[in-house]
C-alpha cells in the first residue's frame, strides 16, 4: 500500500485507471469471443438485476469516500490545532523567567523544526521519528517539574500546563489518524463488488462491439477515479497527496518573526 502511495499522484491514478479499463476489456473479449453474451430477451432482466446490485455498491463506495475524506480532514484539523497550540505555548513562555524561558522555548523550536524537517518524511514512509518524540517528551517533563519563580509566572503556568497537554493529544490524534486507513476486508469487499459489477456488463448481449467495449471502458474509468480517491485519501500522511506541515511552518516563521522583534530595540530602550 505505501508503495503505491509514494509514486506521483498523476501516475498512480494513470496506473489505477489503466489496470480497471484493460481488466474490462480483456473481460469483454473474451465473453466476446466465447459467446458466452445473454440472450436478447434476457437483457432487460439482467439490467434491472445490474442497476439495483449497482446502485448498493455506489452507495457503500460512496460511504467509503466520504469516510476517508473526513478522515483527511481530521488529520489536517489535528495538524493545525497542534502547531496553533504550540505557537501559543511558546509566545506564553514569555511570562516566566530565564532559564526556564529560553530551556523551553528553545525545545518548542527544536520540537517544530524537527516536525517539519524531520519526522514529517519519516511518517510518510511509515517509520517513527524518535528524535521527536524525545524533544516532546522533554518538553512535558519540563512544564510538568516547573517552579515559577514570580507571581506573573503562578498565574501563566496553568495556562503552559494545558498548552503542553493539548500539543501531547495533537500530536498523538495526527500520528494515529494519519497512520489510519482503510481496512483489507473494506479493501476486499470494494474489490469483489467491482468485479461483480462488471462480469454482469460483460455478459450483456450488445450487437456493437465497439458499443459495448465503450460501455465498460466508461464504467471501469469511472471505477478508476473513484478507486483512486480513495486511495489517494487513504493513510493521511503517507505518500504524495498527503497532509503537509504548512502550519507549522508557518509557526516556524512566526517565531523567527518573535525572535527578531525581541532582539530589536524598542524606542524606549534606545539611548
């Protein structure tokens, strides 16, 4: 599965597309050539057997669509909510003293850049960043043992203790969901309604060759499209059209931005 995800999104669905159309094809030949089609009185029942077996499988195929774009939308929410909570967490350190400020705010850095740079490609391949999930576990363990040394730090700390909390939950709900896909039976049983689907329009007896091998081409292209959608959509962070860390890039500039307006002299403080 992973393997097909990471080839590039316009070929993946050429692929899919073209091993549906010549499966139906070949399908058709050989009905074709064996003479194995219905008898003409026999078309309008099989038709009526075809459209309402069809109409199931386009809508369990759709269920299965709108279930896997809602997933991809989870995970992009969760991809979101995680880097606008560690943006805050991060501007919310600003109420403690040094060095407990510079420590953390210095390991959310740390925690971002290694998201983008980092783990981001390792989970597109289906491997484990440890290398973050150390700087996030730093980054808890160093909210939760914290001592605010001033009363303005007291009234901002359970504010930090909730924004670690929330990044922590994130941060697991993108990694899950991101990982999570389609199941093999789900994949199986898509698989087998296809396969019924179009034996039946095979079998259809249509004195036009050519007529009937467009029928089913447009019935596999269709299929293809769809198949492909899905799998597209399938395993949110995996492969080429997946969820891409542009929040927190964008937290990453917006550090940068804080980084430098700290070190800038406000006209107060020039001479």
């Amino acid at each position: 599965m992973r393997v097909l995800l990471e080839l590039p999104t316009w070929f993946l669905c050429v692929v899919i597309m073209a091993v549906a159309i010549s499966f139906n094809v070949v399908g058709v030949f050989i009905v074709r050539r064996r003479g194995w089609m219905l008898n003409t009185d026999d078309n309008v029942t099989a038709g009526y057997a075809h459209a309402f077996v069809g109409v199931l499988y386009a809508v369990a195929l759709g269920l299965i669509v709108v279930g896997v774009q809602g997933g991809y939308a989870e995970v992009e929410s969760a991809a979101t909510r995680e880097a606008s909570v560690a943006s805050d967490m991060y501007t919310d350190l600003e109420g403690f003293s040094d060095p407990e400020r510079i420590q953390l705010q210095g390991l959310m850095s740390r925690y971002i850049t290694s998201v983008v740079d980092k783990e981001w490609a390792k989970v597109g391949h289906g491997e484990v960043s440890e290398e973050t999930w150390a700087l996030m576990d730093s980054i808890a363990r160093g909210v939760i043992v914290m001592h605010p040394a001033t009363p303005h730090g007291e009234l901002i700390y359970p504010e930090i203790l909730t924004d670690a909390n929330q990044v922590l939950d994130a941060r697991r709900e993108r990694l899950f969901l991101g990982s999570s896909g389609v199941g093999t039976l789900t994949w199986l049983i898509v698989l087998i309604g296809a396969i019924i689907i179009f034996a039946v329009a095979w079998f259809f007896n249509t004195p036009s060759a050519t007529a009937h091998y467009a029928l089913v081409t447009a019935m596999a292209a269709m299929f293809g499209l769809m198949i492909f959608l899905i799998l597209a959509m399938d395993h949110p962070l995996w492969g080429s059209f997946s969820v891409q860390p542009d929040a927190f890039r964008a937290v990453q500039k917006n550090i940068v931005r804080w980084e430098n307006e700290r070190s800038t002299p406000t006209p107060q403080q020039m001479p």
